[in-house]
C-alpha cells in the first residue's frame, strides 16, 4: 500500500518505522508521473512489508521542504532509503573504468594480431578470468595430476550414480 506522505512529521515517522523507503517524489500537473503511477502502485501492492519495505509518494507542490533536501528538481523522481540513509545507485569510479578499457584493448589487440585468437586471448596477460599456466600456482603438498576432466558432462552425469 502506498503512504501520500502529507507533513514532514508523517516523513520522519515513515523513515524511522520502516528499514527501507521507496520514494515516488510528483507533481499532479506531470504528465509522466500519471503514467508510472499505476506501476508505482501495483510494486507497492506486491512488495510493501510493514515496518520493513514502506513505498511512500510525495507530492513536490506540497512538501516542498523534503523535497529540497533530497534535492528533487525534476518528476518523476524515485528514491530508496535504507534506515533513513539515501542509497546511491551507481558511482563512478575512475581507476575501475580505466583498468577496464586497458583490459578490453590489450585483448583486443593480443588477438587481432594472431593466428589463433581465441588461444593468444587465453594466454594473454590481460585475461583476467582464466590467467596463463605460467603465472598460475603450481602444484602443492598432496596434489597428483590426476585424468583431465571432462568438458562436457551430460544430466546422467548429475545423477550421481
């Protein structure tokens, strides 16, 4: 069930009884904000939980105090607290996404250049799924080079008899 949050007093008591808060911030003049409203809804039906998953619409016109502090400018907007702390979707991060683009073209050129893509790719020093046999560990205490496995194992296989 969906909470119209009316004062910021009914605000605070939302944020504080529930873990986590959904939050649909409209204006009744948004044209897009009618048109999601029905699927705001039906996800508040299916996943609201009380005193846990609470899905709450604030209208901007109104309260236009908590929706300056979570800095709304446009509608609609939707926002998930979690124990009254606003939860971030994504953040860059610019060492991961240069270390990325390294990745991608040190393989991509490994293999543009080579007879065999597919095995320079696998010995590459830029893969870093499956790393080449010489920087893996070698054998420890206890081990014996035992049959290779198999590729492909079949359903029977799973059976376990």
């Amino acid at each position: 069930m969906t909470i119209h949050i009316e004062s910021t007093a009914q605000w605070r008591q939302v944020l504080g009884s529930s873990s986590i808060v959904v939050t649909d911030f409209y204006a009744d003049w948004c044209g897009p904000c009618k048109m999601i409203a029905p699927t705001f809804e039906s996800l508040s039906t299916k996943f609201s939980k009380p005193n846990k998953i609470a899905f709450c619409k604030v209208d901007v016109d109104n309260q236009r105090e908590i929706a300056q502090q979570y800095s709304v400018s446009a509608m609609p907007t939707f926002l998930i607290l979690r124990n009254g702390t606003l939860q971030r979707p994504l953040k860059w991060d610019i060492n991961s996404l240069v270390n990325s683009i390294i990745v991608f073209f040190g393989l991509y050129f490994v293999s543009l250049f080579s007879l065999d893509p597919y095995k320079s790719a696998e010995a590459s020093k830029y893969n870093v799924r499956n790393p080449p046999a010489a920087a893996r560990p070698a054998g420890g205490a206890g081990q014996r080079p035992g049959a290779p496995k198999p590729a492909f194992r079949t359903l029977a296989d799973m059976g376990g008899d």
